[in-house]
C-alpha cells in the first residue's frame, strides 16, 4: 500500500476519533477514545518521522563527493 494513502487513512480515522471523542460522555467511552487517539497519533507520527527523515538526504544531485 501506498505510504500516502497510509497516512490519508490514519488522518482520516484520527478525526473520526477526535469527534467521537468530543461527543463521548462516559469517563470509560473518554478513555477508550484518548486510546484511540493516543495510537493513531502514534502510527501517524512514524510516518511524518520517516518522511522528515528522507527529506533530511534531498535529491541525489544534493550530495558532494
């Protein structure tokens, strides 16, 4: 799978919890939705991390001998 549509669907779903989060009214339902939101947050970051790690090494031209 493409890793941008990896990171289009974590996005995707982190807003989902967020809202559901935001609706949720048990102390139980809140803590299972921070969860949620926790680990989604989690995943979405090791992909900004490895994009920010590749975009440290630019093009190949950037490289001197």
């Amino acid at each position: 799978m493409n890793p941008e549509q990896i990171m289009d669907d974590l996005a995707e779903e982190l807003t989902v919890a967020l809202k559901a989060l935001g609706k949720a009214k048990t102390v139980e339902d809140k803590v299972a939705y921070s969860q949620v939101v926790h680990n989604l947050t989690q995943s979405l970051g090791v992909f900004l991390n490895l994009a920010n790690g590749m975009m440290d090494y630019g093009d190949e031209g950037d490289f001197e001998n």
